[in-house]
C-alpha cells in the first residue's frame, strides 16, 4: 500500500542558504540537473512524472510507502503547506494493518537528522507512532522510470535554465527539483503579485535552497 502526494537556457549555479543551526548533512560537491523548455512539446511536468514513475513499482505489501515532498526539517503537502509531524502520524496510523510491518517516509533527508538539535523526520515521525518503524532517505531523492530510487548529496545543484523545470520521458527526476523550482521564480512571482506562487516559492527554498 502507498500514500501517493503529488505533487530559458544559461546555466546557473545554485548555492545554498544557510539555516539558523550548523547543519550535520553529509554535503559534497555539484551535480548537473537537465531540464528541458516547458514550452517544448516533448518537456513534461516533473510531478507528473513522478506519480507514473511511483504508480509503475513493484508493491511491496508489508511496507507503507509515504511519497512527500520534504526539507530536511519540515514535511510538504499537496498544496505545499506545512504538515505537522503528529497530524502526519494521525494520518499514516490508519494505514498500519496486516501485512504492513514498516512504514517507508520517501521524501530527500528524510533519514537524516539535518543538525544537533533535531532528530530525522524518520526518527521523528517513528516516535509519533509510538516506536513503530520507520524509515527514511539519506539524501536528495532521485526516482527513475519503474520507481528505482537513488540519492545524491551535492552542495551545489547546476541546472540548465532558471524557469520551471522540466524533463523528457523516460528521464530521471529529482524530487526536490519537482516541487522546489518555484523558489527561482520568487521575484517574478512578487512583481505579479502572485500570492500562491511566492507561497509555493517560499516552500521551494526550503525544499531545495535550505540544505547548505
């Protein structure tokens, strides 16, 4: 069983902005990220993408998948408000019946406590549910076509274009990537006056631009 969320062209090199405690995240390095025209034809929604790509796993009965969108401190929903990690826990605890014996919190940094002052959502969301198990992931998730997972932990993301971000079929997806590109149209957002997108913008800088 799953719990599915949904979720131009120089170069730019993204550095991070750092958060009020010293982060204990295992960072190194830069990794390129493709992302095609939005305006092309062939250029898909990444969130899209996703959701094929994690409808298309193999089912694993006795783990409970959760597929969010996280930072390393905080839990996304749909709509990329903000979800507490006890309402989280009062919605997956409905979900852990026979055969389900662990649940899996598929979202990047969810396995790894981001400072000293904090435990991993992981760990945190585990003890919501009194102890039950837990898992997470232990860097900036990847899903590729049939739902394989990886994970990177570059300091740097370099990513063709400063728009939406895009990505051709068959092509892997970073997840953060998919629900954090707003963050870069942040000031174009406040000339409109679009409020949901200088909403959606500040969720993304937590998502993508806060692991330092």
């Amino acid at each position: 069983m799953s719990m599915k969320l949904p979720a131009a062209v120089a170069l730019l090199l993204v550095s991070s902005n750092v958060p009020a405690c010293p982060s204990s995240l295992p960072l190194k390095g830069s990794v390129f990220v493709e992302s095609c025209d939005s305006r092309q034809s062939d250029c898909l929604d990444p969130a899209k993408v996703l959701y094929d790509y994690l409808q298309s796993e193999v089912d694993r009965p006795a783990v409970l998948t959760i597929s969010v969108q996280t930072s390393p401190w905080r839990i996304y929903d749909a709509d990329m408000r903000i979800v507490s990690i006890d309402d989280f826990a009062t919605l997956a605890r409905s979900h852990l019946k026979d055969p389900v014996k662990r649940v899996e919190l598929r979202g990047s940094w969810t396995g790894v406590a981001p400072d000293k002052e904090h435990k991993s959502l992981a760990d945190q969301l585990s003890i919501a549910l009194d102890h039950y198990p837990v898992s997470g992931i232990d860097g900036f998730l990847w899903i590729a076509k049939g739902g394989k997972t990886y994970t990177t932990h570059q300091a740097f993301t370099i990513r063709k274009g400063s728009g939406a971000y895009g990505v051709h079929s068959g092509e892997d997806v970073m997840s953060a990537l998919a629900s954090g590109w707003p963050a870069y149209l942040e000031d174009t957002f406040v000339r409109e006056g679009n409020a949901d997108g200088v909403m959606r913008a500040a969720a993304g800088w937590d998502i993508i631009l806060s692991v330092p």
